[in-house]
C-alpha cells in the first residue's frame, strides 16, 4: 500500500497496472483509492498524480466515510431513510413473535422478540425500505409518466447490488428499492432517467437531451447518486 500526505491525512492508495490503458485514472470508492495505469507510468508519475487530485480525493473519502453504516445493527446505530442517516433504536419485547420497523420522530425504532438473528433482522428491515419505495416511488413515476408522455407497462421493484433502475425492451421498468436511502431529488432523477429509456433504450445523445429537458441539472445528480452506488 503506498500513501501520500496531503495537510495532516494520510491518503494510502494501490496501483493497478493494465498494459493496454492509454491514460492514467483514479477511482475512489468505499474500499479505498485505485489507481489504474500502463506499464510505462512511473511511480513518480502516479504519486504527482495524486497529489495533484488530493483535494478531491480527500473530500470523497469523507463522504464516504460519513455515509457507511455498519452492516451489524444495534442500539445506536445509524440507518439511511431519503438521504439521511438516523438513529436506531431496538426494542426486545418478550411476546414479540416478529421484527417491527418504525420509523416515528427522527428515528427508526425497531421492535424485535428476545432472540432473533442479524439476517431476520436485515430482511425485516429491506421489508420496510420496499414498502416505502413503492410508496414514495410509485406516485412519482405517475406523476413524470404524465408529464413525459411516457407510459411504463409495469413497474416492480427488487434489491440489485448493480442498478438503481432498469427499464427493459417491454417497457416494464424496474426499481432497486435501496432508492428509499437517497434523497427525494436523487429519486425523482433515477424515475426521470428510466422513464426516458422508454423512448431510448440508450444512453445516446438524444437520450440526454431528453432528461434534461426536465431536469437542467442532471449531470450534478448524476455524479451525486454515484457517490452511494458502492453502498447499494
């Protein structure tokens, strides 16, 4: 692992080399910093690089850092509901025969039996993120459908580790409901973008145009909404 200072932080980043690749690039994600290269870029080349991209690398390191949630939930832990995180709180009650997700006053309480294990408890939880994307995401696309023109012939929803959204050669679109974690505006983008591959089954020239026709800052959305891509 090499690293370089930037202020008082130390970014640590690896290097993947692939002979064929003309350019040097920089990926920054939930696992860390990679740095894709060829064969002929110096080690001297990569860390000015890096240096060069420091601020920027810094500042999505932070983001990333403040929107994990740890996959083992209890008592204080954080969950994301529209693009923020809240607390948690969990609840055993001794006749509970099931897990109960709430969500009431800025927090989720969460009602569970005495023993229960972390997978009954995640699938209680994912129950409660689909419920609330049909509700939230349904209407939406109802509403855009009508404005665009643009009429899906069904619509389901599913937990992809890939896809925000998918919008098949049928016409029948489909929503990853992990969409509920991120904010409403993020949401209407993916509803706005899908609904567009009714028209286009691409993501051509005119494909864009067409979401910005209704949306002017889709590209500001566009690179937002990958920020929690690797958190999906």
């Amino acid at each position: 692992m090499l690293s370089i200072k930037y202020g008082t932080r130390t970014i640590e980043f690896e290097i993947e080399r692939k002979p064929k690749l003309k350019n040097t690039y920089i990926n920054v994600t939930t696992d860390g910093v990679l740095v894709k290269t060829n064969d002929n870029t110096t080690l001297d080349e990569i860390k000015k690089m890096v240096e060069k991209k420091s601020a920027w690398i810094s500042k999505k390191l932070e983001i990333f850092q403040s929107i994990s949630i740890s996959t083992h939930i209890a008592t204080g832990s954080r969950l994301y509901y529209l693009g923020k995180s809240y607390y948690v709180k969990m609840i055993a009650e001794e006749h509970q025969d099931k897990i109960i997700v709430d969500f009431t006053h800025s927090q989720f309480n969460i009602i569970t039996p005495l023993e229960y294990s972390q997978t009954e408890l995640h699938n209680a939880i994912d129950m409660f993120y689909k419920q609330k994307a049909g509700e939230k995401i349904l209407p939406l696309t109802k509403k855009w459908s009508k404005i665009m023109e643009l009429s899906p012939q069904h619509i389901s929803f599913r937990n992809s580790k890939t896809r925000w959204g998918s919008c098949s050669s049928t016409n029948s679109i489909s929503f990853n409901y992990n969409l509920i974690k991120i904010s409403s505006s993020l949401i209407e983008y993916v509803v706005i973008h899908e609904l567009a591959h009714i028209q286009y089954k691409n993501h051509s020239k005119e494909f864009w145009k067409l979401v910005k026709k209704y949306l002017t800052d889709y590209p500001i959305k566009e690179e937002k909404i990958r920020v929690f891509e690797k958190l999906i």
